[in-house]
C-alpha cells in the first residue's frame, strides 16, 4: 500500500469533516467505557441520551454501582437492550471498584498501552476496539481504534485485506501515521455512515472513488449518481465533555 495513497485519503476525508479539533481527549477513563457500552448495538444519539440520563440522575458511578438495576433499566431504556447492557455495566464498575479500589483510573496514565490491554482485555465484554478508545479518546495515546465502518473502508480501499476488525486493527497500525490515528478514525465512521455504507455505498458522490478497489463500486456508482447525502455526524465520544 502506497504511502501518498494513505495521505491522500487522509486528507480528504480531513477536509470533509473538519474534526482534527474535536479529537483531544475529554473523557474520564469511565465516562469513556461507559459511553462505548451504551452505544453497542444502537445510534450515538440514543446512546447519548441514556449516558446522559445515568449523569444527571445519579452524583457519581459509585452511586450508579449501587443502583437498584430495574432504576438504571429505567434511565437507559432509550438506547435498547437495557438487560444486557445494564447487567454489563454494573459488573464493570464492579470490577472496576475492586481492582482499582474505587473509580479513580488515573493511576493509567503511567501504564503503557500494553499494560492496559493486558489488564482490561481480562474484562467481560471489552475487547480491543473498547481499551483502543479509552486509550485514544481519554489518554490522548496514538491509537486507531477499528470498528465496523474502519474495517469496512480500509478493505474498500485497499489499505488493508483482511477478515476481521482484529485484523485491520493489527496491520492498520502499521501503516497509518501516529499524528493522524484519532482524527482518522473519527472521520472513517462519519464516512461510513453517510456515503460508504455497508449495503448501499453512495459511489456515485463518493470523493474516495478514484482511490477505492471495492470490486462493486461501477455498479453502485451508476446507481447512485443524484444521491443525496444524509449527513450523520454525530460520534458520543465527541459529544460527551
């Protein structure tokens, strides 16, 4: 894979969405895992207004730890499958509170990268792209977090060839520089959403076209010539301060 290719999209898709600036790091380590657990399997919009719910109704996580659980159900029903996703969170603060003997995680910050991998992948239903996003959006560490749209885009594009997001994860970090990681991130999931998508991808306005190897892309590009773009930009972790 050709670097200036990289660069190339890199900056595209940067002047498209324009959010360099929103990728700083804002988040408390537990806002952050708590944030990407409401958003599993539902929009940023609804995630957020159950985050948002959990913030205002309770003065702390300890206190949320301690919640009746048919109370929390009530606070983040807005996001869906509230008996999953309310089981979960309890059992991580949980173990959050015992291994760090309260909900204080800024003894991480003299952790390496590893080391955090290493502790949080012991967890529950955290995997990789989870610990890539508390790293990145509450350490400010060089880190490119691979959900579905990023794994999707790159083999479209032809960045990288592989099976799973675990994959794309590994070799991707190879190839895309460190100063762009969060930011590039950021901008492939708003372009997911709004023109690469996963069964209809708008080609036909596509600005990645000429750069794109996704086999079906004439066909689509034919297809969607007058489509008009829905613009869904709305990421939690950049709402979330």
């Amino acid at each position: 894979m050709g670097k200036a290719k990289i660069l190339r999209v890199i900056e595209i898709l940067e002047q498209l969405y324009h959010s360099k600036e929103n990728t700083k790091p804002t988040l408390s380590p537990i806002d952050m895992l708590i944030a990407v657990k409401l958003s599993q399997n539902t929009t940023d919009k609804s995630s957020y207004k159950a985050f948002k719910n959990l913030k205002d109704s309770y003065k702390n996580w300890e206190e949320v730890s301690k919640a009746d659980p048919d109370e929390i159900k009530g606070k983040i029903k807005v996001c869906g499958l509230v008996n999953t996703k309310t089981k979960n969170i309890l059992e991580l603060l949980n173990q959050i509170k015992k291994d760090f003997k309260g909900f204080d995680l800024s003894s991480l910050e003299n952790r390496s990268n590893e080391e955090i991998y290493g502790h949080f992948l012991n967890y529950s239903g955290l995997g990789v792209k989870t610990i890539s996003c508390l790293l990145a959006f509450s350490f400010g560490r060089n880190v490119f977090p691979v959900d579905t749209h990023v794994h999707r885009i790159l083999n479209r594009l032809g960045i990288v060839k592989t099976n799973t997001a675990e994959r794309t994860f590994e070799d991707s970090k190879k190839l895309i520089p460190e100063r762009d990681m969060i930011s590039f991130h950021t901008n492939l999931i708003k372009f997911g959403r709004n023109i690469c998508k996963a069964a209809s991808p708008l080609c036909g306005v596509c600005p990645l076209y000429k750069d794109c190897e996704f086999p079906e892309k004439k066909f689509f590009r034919d297809k969607t010539r007058d489509a008009v773009i829905k613009e869904n930009n709305f990421l939690i972790i950049e709402a979330i301060v």
